[in-house]
C-alpha cells in the first residue's frame, strides 16, 4: 500500500542541536494524525521537512511515494500548510488571498473563483469576504490562513498549531471546521493541546526532543501506559523517556 | 512568462496601490517637488546664471529622484515580506526563485512609468506658465532614457530589501537616495562644479540617468548615448547581482 507520507529516520540538525532526531513513521491517505509534544519538540521542523520548507540532515520522506530529498517540485503541488503564523497577504481581502492561491497553484480564474466560493460557503466566511486579512480578528485570520491551504485542492493538508493563542469559542468554531474535513484530505496536525489531539485525532504521535516516543490511535495509547486519559499517558510516556536517559 | 509570476505580480501590484506612502512618495512628491523648485527658480537672479532648476533641466533631475522613491518601495515591499510568513508559505508552493524575482520587478517598473508620465506632464503644464515648450518627441525619448536607471533603482531595492531586514533597509535607501540627489546634479550643476566631483558623477549612474533625459530633452539625442550605455551597464549588473542574491537569500532561508 502506498502511503500519503513516509518518514524514513528523519533527523534535522542546527550545528549541534538536533531538532528531530531520527524518527520514522507511516501516515495513512485520508487519516488525520496528530502530532503531540510540547514547545521545541520539533513538530513544526518536521512539517517544515515534509513541505519543503527545510532540508533533512537525515533521513527522507516519502510523499504519494516521492522523495523529499530528490522530488521536492512534483511533491508540492500535492501539499498545502496553514503556518504556525498566520500567513496571509494582509493587503489582499480574504477573497483575494482565496483566489490569489489557488491561481498560484495552476488553477484557471474561473476555477480559482469557483473553488474560493466553495471554501468560502464552508468556512462559513461570507461576512468577510471583502475585510482585508491584516484586519481580521486572530480567529478569522486563522480561518483564512487554512482555507488559503485547501483552497489549492491537497491531497495532504498540514496544520500547525491551528488554535494557538485562540479564545476557547474560536477553537471550538475551528475543531468543527477541522472534523468536517475528515476523511476528504489526509491531515498532519500539530498541538500541545492534549484535548486538542484527543478531539481531533485518528492517530495521535508523542513527540519529545526531536523523538517520536509513542504513536498509536487514542485507545492504543492509553492500553499502553494504562492511564485513563491522553493527558497522563503523555505524562508517562515523557517521563519514560527521561528514566532512559 | 508563466502564469505564476502575472499572479504574483499582481498581488503584489495590490499591495503597493494599497498603501497610501506609495501615493505620496511615488506620484505626489515628484510633482511637489517640481513646483517647489520652479518656485525656488523664479526667486534667483538670472544673472546667477543657475540653470538646473530651469524646467527643462528640473524635469529629469526630479524624474530621476522620483525613480530613487521607487527603489524605496521595492526595498520595503521585499523586506517586509521577507519578515512576515506569507513569503515563507510560498515557499511551500510552485513558485520559483527567478519568479519571485520577476513578480516584485514588473508591478514596481508599472509605477515607475506612471510616475514618469505624471513628471513629465506636470513639466509641461509647468513649462507653459515658465514660457518653455517641451519638445514632444524630445520628452518622450528622454522618458525612455530612464529605463535602464529605473531597473537599476529596482535591482538595488531587491538588493537590499533582500540581504538587510526591515529595519535596516529602508535607511539605507535613504542614505542612496540622499547621494543619488547630490551626485545626480537634482540639485546643483555638475558641470559648474568640474573637477573630482564632476568626475566621481561622470562614473556613477545617478548623474549619467539624468543627462541623458536632459539631452534629450533639448534635442541633442547623439550625447545622450553614452550617459544611456553607462546607465546600463550599471543596471545589467545591480539587477543580475539582486536576482542572484535573492535566489540564494531564498535557498538558504530553505535549510
Ligand atoms: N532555524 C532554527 N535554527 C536553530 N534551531 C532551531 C531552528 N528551528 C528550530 N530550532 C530548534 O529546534 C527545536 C524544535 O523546534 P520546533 O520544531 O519549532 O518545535 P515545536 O514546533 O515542537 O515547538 C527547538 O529547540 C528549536 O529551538
Ligand atoms: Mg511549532
């Protein structure tokens, strides 16, 4: 079976610090995986590794079966991220940023058009159409940032942090945006939010100092360490890790 | 040319329109400028025998000190997507090094020919209150003069929005505009002045972009070749030195 993304003993290294430290692991089409770990962890260097934003010192990824290290031009067009920052032409109207991404990504006007009205009618964004992105509240900025990802038509759609420093009512809004695209995109979302990841996830990875230390669907996870909730089972498995060492 | 770069182009076209400083600095100014100097001009004593600020003169100085606003404009576009994420998104996506190049270069040569329309109308309408009737064709030559001064002040606004942050670029814009209009003979006579400093202006391009507009504009198109060939020169070399730059700021940005 192909997978939508491979990482193969990926490791990423900054002069001495190593960001990810040799991890591996298989992310099935269609699924939306978390990845789970807090600040420094190395989540966003890994989706920045996968989407070409990085390099590996280590390591490859396989996307659709192409190599990140080799095939990055034919991997790109398949992907689309939402940045940790909200990342959106602040000049341009939500509208404009909608359209202006899909055209970048090949799509024709008509196309484009058609395309940003859908995402637009789902994101329940029609109030906004017109607001220029630098003036939208954090939530809707936020909003926007991930339409502008699907907008291109992925076939992988990273997510990183998408409910950072959002108020509880906006992230709430985001997680039912986020489950409604379950199952049509395959998803790689990162969080240090443990309610975040068990809302949310198919398959949950902890990660801890560049290391993958667990990976598995919630249940999976909490049968392992025994613990009733994700919260403690990521207590315990961080800990494990520090017992090693 | 590809799709991407008309795209990118325009986004970033919108994005300049939208800012009210490009009005200022990019259209406003270089006709305020010209009516302040005409004002000045009309106060000195013929017998001073002070010409640059004569509208014949004015009009290429001014237009060329309004092309050195436009080099700011690049520089703060390019510095400060280069701090915001958005650029680093598009990294993620099909656009390519040479594209990104292209796409802050044609919306900024867009505004940097309405801004020397304007210039020159402005000369006109300014000439017809001083008693000077331009020469048509003279005046549409010397606009074209500019062309290769132009690319220039953009290749050296790509340069430095790219290589300096957005703190630091702009200020050093200032500091070329500054020399730009000291060196270019805006503001005083080159020729009057002669020696090292003549000299210095011969070699640089800022003097040469002026000269040749201004010889153009007094119909003596043979001299304004050579200040045209030096100018460029030096605009073949700053833009393949800022494409070159970019490209690389952006692979190591990738690492
Ligand atoms: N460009 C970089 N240069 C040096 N160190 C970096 C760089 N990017 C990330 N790091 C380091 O790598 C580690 C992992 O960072 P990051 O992937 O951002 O973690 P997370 O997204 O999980 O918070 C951190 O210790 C961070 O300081
Ligand atoms: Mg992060």
């Amino acid at each position: 079976m192909e997978y939508a993304i491979e990482i193969k003993n990926l490791s990423k290294s900054f002069s001495s610090k190593k960001a990810v430290d040799d991890i591996s692991c298989k992310i099935e089409k269609g699924q939306l995986f978390s990845m789970l770990g807090v600040n420094g962890a190395g989540k966003t260097t890994t989706i920045r590794l996968i989407t070409g934003l990085s390099k590996p010192t280590g390591g490859d990824v396989l996307v659709y079966g192409k190599s990140v290290n080799s095939q990055m031009e034919e991997i790109k067009p398949l992907l689309n991220l939402s940045p940790q920052e909200n990342a959106a032409a602040g000049a341009l109207t939500v509208w404009e940023n909608l359209v202006f991404m899909a055209r970048l990504y090949g799509f024709s006007k008509a196309d484009a058009e058609k395309r940003a009205r859908k995402l637009v009618e789902d994101f329940s964004m029609e109030s906004e159409l017109n607001t220029k992105a630098k003036t939208l509240s954090g939530g809707w900025q936020r909003r926007l940032s991930i339409a502008m990802a699907l907008v291109t038509d992925p076939k992988i759609l990273f997510l990183d942090e998408p409910t950072l420093g959002l108020d509880v009512l906006a992230r709430r809004e985001l997680w039912t945006v986020i489950r409604s695209l379950k199952g049509k995109v395959t998803i790689v979302l990162t969080t240090h939010y443990m309610e975040e990841a068990e809302a949310l996830s198919d398959r949950i990875a902890v990660m801890t100092k560049g290391k993958i230390r667990a990976e598995g669907t919630l249940d999976e996870l909490l049968s392992a360490t025994g613990a009733p909730n994700l919260e403690e089972a990521f207590i315990k498995i961080a800990e494990e890790d520090k017992n090693n060492v | 040319m590809s799709d991407r770069v008309m795209i990118f182009s325009q986004r970033n076209l919108k994005e300049l329109m939208r800012d009210p400083l490009s009005y200022i600095f990019c259209i406003g100014f270089p006709v305020v400028m010209l009516i302040v100097m005409t004002a000045v001009n009309e106060s000195i004593p013929p017998q001073a025998g002070m010409t640059v600020f004569q509208i014949q003169n004015l009009s290429g100085g001014i237009a060329v000190f309004g092309l050195s606003f436009v080099m700011l404009f690049t520089c703060m576009t390019v510095s400060k997507d280069r701090s915001g994420a958005f650029l680093r998104r598009l990294y993620a996506s099909p656009l390519k090094g040479a594209e990104y190049v292209s796409g802050y270069t044609l919306p900024v040569m867009v505004i940097a020919a309405v801004q020397t329309v304007i210039t020159a109308a402005a000369s006109v309408v300014i000439g017809i209150f001083q008693d000077y009737t331009f020469d048509f064709v003279g005046l549409i030559c010397g606009m074209l003069m500019l062309i290769p001064i132009a690319v220039m002040f953009i290749g050296l606004g790509l340069l430095f929005g790219t290589i300096f942050n957005e703190k630091a670029a702009p200020g050093l814009c200032s500091i070329i505009i500054s020399l730009a209009a000291f060196l270019g003979g805006e503001w005083m006579d080159i020729e009057a002045m002669g020696g090292t400093i003549k000299k210095i202006c011969d070699i640089l391009p800022f003097y040469n972009g002026v000269k040749a507009m201004r010889f153009c504009v007094a119909g003596e198109f043979s001299e304004a070749v050579t200040p045209l060939l030096i100018t460029a020169v030096y605009a073949a070399a700053v833009f393949v030195l800022a494409a070159v730059c970019f490209s690389k700021k952006m692979k190591s940005d990738i690492r």
